[in-house]
C-alpha cells in the first residue's frame, strides 16, 4: 500500500459515528477526493462503525473501533478492527434484493451496501480482534 496512512480510533458509543464523519470530509479534503466516493466511504464507514457498536460490543464495556485509511493513485483501502465480539459481516448471505419489501427477510441490506460499493472485501480474526480489509479500486479527484 503506497501513500499516506491516517487512523481515527472510536470508542463504542453512537455519538462517534459525527467524528468519524468529520474525519473522512478532512481527509477526504486534503486528498482530493470526490464527492460521491466520500459519500459511500461514509456510509460504509457508517454501516459498518454502527453494526459494531449496535451489535459487536457488549454495552457499559469500553471498546475500540480503529479505522485506517490509505490512498494511492488507483485505490481507497480501509480497515476496521475492533475488539468486539468474533463476527464476519462478509459471512452474512446476500438479501434478495428483487424481492418485495413484505418478502424480504429484515436486515441485510447494509452489509450489501458495503459489498457493492467496495471491490474487494475480507476479515479476519486476529489477536480477539475482528479485521475487516475493504478496497475501493478507482476513484476520482474533484
């Protein structure tokens, strides 16, 4: 991974989910990044960040979300690691998307934002902590 790396560390706490906003607009600034990559970096960042508070974390126990990005000509790599409890989003089947909303099962639709919107998607277990590698290949200046 060429370029610089830049990290935010969160705790488990919802009221996180503005810094980390503010946080990917100033990279996203200094890097020169579109708007509509920022926007699904966002919501990526968003979906993910919050699953884990929601769901990951056991609540009134302190736990750290560390995001790292990279950027080089070509591609966005982000990280999410946390200490929560041993969970693959990847791992969750696809929701029919066809399906009418009556249909369909609840939940889901996040995890498969995140697969469209990024290229290249893997996690892994390490140390008690859950590793999700994300790629975006391509991506534009403003």
């Amino acid at each position: 991974m060429s370029g610089e790396c830049q990290q935010i560390e969160l705790t488990n706490n919802l009221e996180e989910l503005a810094r980390l906003e503010a946080w990917l607009a100033s990279w996203a600034e200094q890097m020169s990044v579109d708007s509509k990559t920022l926007f699904q970096l966002n919501l990526v960042c968003d979906e993910l960040v919050t699953n884990t508070i929601l769901y990951g974390c056991q609540s009134g126990v302190a736990h750290t979300i560390r995001i790292s990005i990279w950027v080089s000509v070509n591609n966005i790599e982000l990280t999410i690691m946390d200490d929560g409890m041993a969970f693959d989003p990847l791992s969750l089947p696809s929701p029919d998307v066809r399906a009418s909303v009556e249909e369909r099962r609840i939940g889901g639709l996040g995890i498969h934002f995140v697969r469209e919107s990024m290229d290249e998607a893997t996690y892994e277990r390490v140390d008690n902590l859950n590793i999700l590698h994300l790629k975006r290949i391509g991506w534009k200046t403003r």
